[in-house]
C-alpha cells in the first residue's frame, strides 16, 4: 500500500529531524474516502518498519470524515445522508472535497 510507505517515509524526516532514537507511536489520519482497511494498513506498516527504528511502535489510525467546502457559499460541512449530500447552508450540490481522502501523518511520538 502506498499510502504506507509514504507515511514512514514522511515518519523518518521527522524522527531525523527530531533527533528521536526511539519512537513509541505514530498518529495517523486516515480518510474516509482514502479507501484503507485498517487491518491490512496494519500489517503493511509492520512489514515496512521492520529493522527499522519505527519497529514495535503502534500506529494509531484516527478515522477523518470526509470534508466538503461549498462552492456557493464556502461552508465546509461534512455530506452525507442527513444533509443529503448537500450544503446545509444554502443546500447547494456544487462544493469541492477538502479533506477525508488521504491519509495524513498527525504526530511521531518518542524520544
Ligand atoms: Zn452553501
């Protein structure tokens, strides 16, 4: 999974940049539209920081509600089936995701 490995990559900028010899746990946001099972992330990271000095660190996944801003009024609301998918401001369909699709790196914990 790619979201993966770009996650640890972005992990290991920080631990460099931190200076940490040892991380305890990596907080991840993850989307709803991103299209990620949890357990499979999981067992992708395990196999991905094996030897690495993310090894035995827990991944924590914090899941994200997918975000919409409305492009009438620029209202950022969260569709789904109460909203019907619309702006509950001026009940618009035209609006742009900005957020829910990615997985996102929130923090590296260590020392
Ligand atoms: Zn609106």
């Amino acid at each position: 999974m790619s979201y993966v490995s770009r996650v640890v990559a972005l992990a290991m900028e920080m631990i460099q940049i931190n200076h940490l010899t040892k991380v305890t746990e990596l907080r991840v946001e993850v989307g709803a539209m991103a299209g990620v099972i949890p357990e499979l992330m999981e067992k992708c990271y395990r196999q991905a920081v094996a030897g690495t000095v993310l090894e035995g660190s827990i991944l924590t996944m914090t899941p994200k509600a997918v975000t919409a801003k409305c492009d009438d009024c620029g209202t950022t609301y969260e569709p789904n089936r109460n909203n019907d998918y619309c702006c509950p401001n001026c009940k618009s369909h035209r609006s742009q995701i900005i957020g829910g699709r990615k997985v996102i790196l929130e923090k590296v914990l260590g020392e």
